[in-house]
C-alpha cells in the first residue's frame, strides 16, 4: 500500500501505528523486529535498517552489520545484539531479530 514510504510498524500503549515517510525514500531491505521494554511498559516494532526510531526523547538509528546482528545507536545509547552492549540506560530489557522475508 505504501512502497519505499513505511518506516516502521509501532505497537505500544497507544495501539497499532504505521510510521511513514513524506518521500518514497525508504529502501527495500529485510524488515527488523524489535521489541523494548522499560519496566513499566513496552513497545514493539517492525522497522528496517537505516530508520530512526524513538526510545523517550532520543532518536535511534537502526541498523544491521555484516552478520546480520542488530544495532541501534543514538547520541548518549549504544546496543547490538551480537554483543549484548548496551549504554544509557541499564534497566531497559532489548529484544531484536531479524524477520525472513515473505514471499508473495
């Protein structure tokens, strides 16, 4: 329905949400699936490597490295799966993974 414009599907406290860009500038790539949870709530979403995301006030770049390992970086944040890094905030709980591609 929307090609090169979807930017990420968000589940959180507020329902379903698509997140869309104004352009058709959002590359095909292998979507994400992440999941964050603060303690008191959490949210989900699918989104692709390159998209900005938000976690409170800071924006996060996602992105995949060669083996396919999840990173999601922001000014004072640091987390990737395949290390289990993670800076700024020591109580959140990060699940991501990779989804396979569906064929239609």
């Amino acid at each position: 329905m929307f090609p090169h414009r979807l930017k990420a599907i968000v589940q959180d406290q507020h329902g379903i949400n698509l997140v869309l860009s104004d352009k058709e500038d959002v590359p095909a790539s292998t979507p994400l699936w992440i999941k964050i949870c603060d303690g008191k709530s959490c949210a989900a979403m699918v989104t692709f490597s390159g998209q900005e995301i938000k976690l409170g006030r800071e924006e996060l770049t996602v992105l995949t490295d060669a083996h396919g390992k999840i990173i999601l970086e922001g000014n004072n944040f640091l987390w990737s799966n395949g290390d289990a890094l993670l800076a700024g905030n020591d109580k959140l709980k990060i699940e991501a993974k990779t989804l396979a591609p569906v064929v239609l």
